[in-house]
C-alpha cells in the first residue's frame, strides 16, 4: 500500500526538493502549488491548486495522508503582517484541518533557526508563533529548525557564494560570529528520516560541521573550490548595513514590493550565534548530513567532488 505524505509549499526551494526526495523513496505525493506550477511529473504525484487560507484545498491536501509536511513560509517583508498570515496563521489553520480528519497524520513543520531569536525580526518571531500554534494543539508532530539552506534553486545564499567565487567577498557578520550551514539534499533526507522514525520534538540541525562558519571561512572554502584564490575582502559595518535597509524598507513601503534586507534581516545577519545542533535528531532518527559546504559547492558548479572522510571535506 503506498503511503502518502502532504507537502505544503510544495514548489517552492525546499518543497521541490522534498518532493523530488519522497517520490524516489516510494512515497506517494500530494503536493500544495499556489501561484508557481511544480515542474515534476509522477505517477505518484498529485498536485492540489490553492493557497494557504483555502480550507477545501487544506482537506483535500491532507485526507489520507499520513505525514503532513508544512513547508510553506515567507521570507521577504515590511511588517508583522506581512509574515504572520502564512507562517503563524497558516500553520495553524493546516493543524486545525489536520485535526479534524477522522485519523489525524502526523504534522512535521519546517521552522526556521532563527525561531530560536524571535526578537530579531518580524520573520524570526512570526517562525517561532508558527511553533507555538502548532505545539497548542493535541497533534503527533515533530518541528525542525534548520539554520541557512542552500543548493539548486536557492536565490539568497548561492548568489552570495557565486560572488565570493568571482572574487568579491562582503563581510556582513560581526567579528567572531558563527553560523552553520546546510544542503537542501540532507534537510530532505533528515525529513525523511523523521518519516520512517517519528518522534516528538524540536529539532535543529546542521551540514556536519561542528561549530559553524566564521565568514571567512566560508569565503576560503569558496575560494578553494572555484579556483580562483583569495578574493577581495569587503567589510559591511553595522552602521551601513541599517542604513541601506532602512532606505531599502522605505522603498519597499513607497513602492509596494517585500524587501529582503529589511532592518529585521540585518539583525539576524550580525547576530553573533546562529550554530546548530545535530545531536538530538541524529539520536532519535540516525540521519546524519551527507553533503559538506566544500561539496555542496561542487555539485553546484559542476566540479568534481573534493574527497572526504566520515563528512569532513579535505579541501580545507
């Protein structure tokens, strides 16, 4: 009998990649699309048109499931409001329908690190209302906060990388600020894992590099990587930081799009702790991260992959 998993967000960065991951594993999929149409066909695949707030779409989305995956969030906004409808909000109403089914699945909710500091932001503290919501209810659910995810398709971090390779490296971090990094491949596996080995709880986790990144120790591994050799370093102070995000949020306001480098952003961009913790998800599930940064750059430009010993890259 196959078993089914409902995916919200289905087509977006980490969605596609769940998907692509749960088809291959043998699951059957029921995918939530909105406005961008998933780009993959499968026999086990079925995708439902709608948004978050329509509640005929959430029941059909997760009757019969067996493991609702909430991946649906927003990243980019002015205000409170413009981040609580889908990751407080949303999250709820999927709980609140998850409930009602006469066999209710599993929820698994795809948070975010920065739930961890909900004053930072009005994105960080909208993740960690989202959590809230969820750990009201009465559901078997698991959360996971994964720190910054890359890979294909990714449009924050691999334009970032992608300058470093061309040799212009900004510095956006405080001194000594850490943080860790993970591969869109092992946040779906490690989804997967919880899967096939439930357990309640909150979980962080991270690419296998214990302590995180410095940002220069990201810039030499790019460096390294590309082939290019040291580039040019570019120090971004605090004081300018904010001082383009306030103007970049006053565009936003005068013109009516959702910026990215808000003053909310920049904070979470300076904080001087964004380093994860694999220990309790490995424990309870036995994942463990398969791609390191120097690799997961590899696969991404298409180079051979560096070798490596129990997942510590020997490129640096």
């Amino acid at each position: 009998m196959t078993r089914w998993v409902a995916v919200t967000g289905a087509a977006g960065f980490v969605g596609r990649a769940l998907v692509a991951r749960l088809l291959d594993e043998g699951y059957g999929v029921r995918a939530l699309v909105h406005r961008t149409p998933l780009d993959i066909t499968h026999p086990a695949l079925e995708c439902v048109t709608g948004g978050l707030g329509e509640e005929a779409a959430l029941s059909r989305l997760v009757e019969g499931a067996e493991v609702v995956v909430h991946v649906a969030g927003v990243v980019r906004g002015r205000a409170a409001r413009d981040f609580l409808p889908v990751n407080a909000e949303g999250v709820a109403r999927v709980a609140r329908i998850v409930g009602a089914q006469p066999v209710p699945p599993r929820m698994i909710l795809i948070s975010s690190l920065a739930a961890r500091a909900p004053y930072l932001s009005h994105y960080a503290a909208s993740k960690r209302e989202g959590e809230a919501r969820l750990a009201q209810t009465a559901l078997d659910h698991a959360i996971l906060r994964p720190p910054a995810i890359y890979g294909p398709g990714d449009k924050e971090l691999v334009p970032l990388f992608e300058a470093m390779a061309r040799g212009i490296v900004p510095l956006p971090g405080g001194r000594g600020a850490r943080a860790s990094l993970l591969h869109v491949d092992d946040l779906a596996r490690a989804i997967l894992a919880l899967i096939a080995r439930p357990a309640p709880g909150t979980f962080e986790l991270h690419d296998g590099r214990a302590g995180g990144y410095g940002w220069e120790e990201i810039a030499a591994i790019v460096e390294q990587v590309s082939g290019r050799g040291r580039g040019w370093r570019v120090p971004l102070p605090g004081v300018l930081l904010h001082g383009v995000a306030t103007v970049n949020l006053f565009a936003a306001r005068l013109f009516g799009y959702q910026p990215m480098l808000s003053p909310g952003k920049v904070r979470e961009l300076r904080h001087p702790d964004w380093v994860a913790d694999n220990a309790a998800l490995s424990a309870v599930t036995g994942w463990q991260p398969q791609i390191p940064l120097a690799e997961g750059l590899c696969g991404l430009w298409g180079k051979p992959r560096p070798q490596t010993e129990k997942g510590k890259s020997h490129v640096i």
